[in-house]
C-alpha cells in the first residue's frame, strides 16, 4: 500500500529512484513491492520509458468505486420515500470483499431491539441481504464468503442444499425474506437493484419488529419495496424484467 500510496500521491509515472524515495524504502525493496504489484495488475511499467504508474486493475477499481457511488447517491434518493410510506426501516447494501455491507440505515416509526451500524458486513443465508446476493451472484463470487462464514461458526450458516433451497426461492419470489437471522424479533424483507450491463446489484431491504409482521402487512410492505426497486432499476439503466412475489 505504501507504493501504492506513492503513486498515487506522485499524480503521473515515477521512475524506481523516485517511489523509492516516496516510499521510504531501499531500490531493491521497492523494485520487490513493484513486481509483486504488476503481477496482479495493480501497476504497470512503460516499456518506452520505464516509468511506473497505476495498473489496468487499479484503474478498473476506481472506475467501479465512482461508477458505485454514483448508484449508491441515486439508489439512496428513493429510500426516504419508501419509508415513510411503509413505516419500517429502510436499509441499503453493497457488495463488498466479504459479503454485503451495509451503507445507508433510515431508521422508520417502530423501534427496533438493536439496529445494524453502516459499513457492517451482514452474513449470507442469515440476513435476507445476503439471500439476494446469493440469487443473483455468481459462485466464483458468493462460494468463498459463504466458506468463511462456515469456518468461522457464523450463526444460521446453510448447507449447499439448503443454499439451492434459498436462491431458488428468491428467484421466484423476486425477494428474501428473513426473521431473526441478523437481529431476534425482526422480519426483513430485501429486494435487489440492478444497473446497466454486467454490474453487480445494490439491495434494498426493510425491517420491521416481528410481531406486527402478519401476511397483510407483508404483502403491503413487499409490494412497496418491489415497486421502489423496479424504479430504482430503471433510472439505473436496467432493462430486467422485475419479479413479483407469488402469493
């Protein structure tokens, strides 16, 4: 990260002597960082000039870090109004180096035991955030979260058939539907977002106190949520047909 942040700092291509400098560390140590970098992509050396500078991979994530933000801010613009029309908290996540995290909380009118703090990384088959994410990301994605949840004893971890039990049905349902997974005595509902081309979705989840989600109020906060979301896809860009939960 040091080289990193030389470069970064260094605002163009530097030569060896230069991120050395910048770095704080011997030619030889810094020419190792820079090898090992340029391997994975994250800096790449003019074969004219001999200059480093940011990588095609670094620049990708920066491209994918304003490109996120840019749907966060318009995602995050629905979420006021989804609220207040439901009553029940809103949350918004994204998917982040090990699962969801969480990066908006509208708290609504009915008090919950405990809340979840933005930047927190919600579990997979636990949360009905991370149920969407295993419906509509790719194993190559998903599988190495959900191996870590499981070495780690988190709570409500889910085998592989019960894994294809979930995104099964939030394929049909067009939604994930969890009570208690991540907080006792809360039912969350959470609905995915999609964007233009191949991006990764944002999702969008309420959470009411169990105890005053019957079928009627669910049906009618469900409802909400999936409108907002096909809403939200749209101004995003996206062309996908949105799901309706089956009775």
């Amino acid at each position: 990260m040091t080289v990193l942040r030389a470069l970064e700092e260094g605002l163009g291509p530097m030569s060896l002597t230069q991120l050395a400098g910048a770095s704080g560390m011997s030619a030889s140590k810094a020419h190792r960082y820079l090898v090992s970098l340029g391997r994975v992509g994250l800096v790449a050396q003019s074969r004219s000039s001999g200059l480093y500078d940011m990588g095609p991979a670094l620049r990708r994530l920066g491209m994918e870090a304003l490109r996120r933000m840019d749907e966060v801010g318009l995602a995050s613009e629905y979420l006021p109004g989804l609220r207040d029309r439901t009553g029940h908290a809103v949350n918004l996540a994204v998917w982040g180096d090990h699962g969801p995290v969480i990066v908006r909380w509208d708290y609504g009118s009915y008090a919950l035991p405990i809340t979840v703090r933005v930047g927190a990384t919600l579990p997979l088959a636990g949360s009905s955030v991370g149920r969407v994410y295993l419906a509509h990301l790719p194993e190559t994605l998903t599988g190495p979260v959900l191996r870590g949840e499981r070495e780690a004893g988190v709570p409500n971890t889910a085998s592989d058939a019960e894994i294809g039990r979930i995104t099964a049905a939030v394929l049909r349902d067009g939604v994930a539907l969890t009570t208690g997974g991540v907080i006792p005595g809360v039912t969350s509902v959470a609905a995915p977002v999609f964007a233009a081309g191949e991006s990764l979705p944002l999702v969008v989840a309420l959470a009411l106190p169990a105890r005053v989600a019957t079928d009627e109020v669910l049906a009618a906060v469900t409802a909400e949520l999936v409108e907002t979301t096909a809403a939200m896809s749209a101004e995003l860009g996206s062309s996908r047909p949105v799901a309706r939960r089956s009775g």
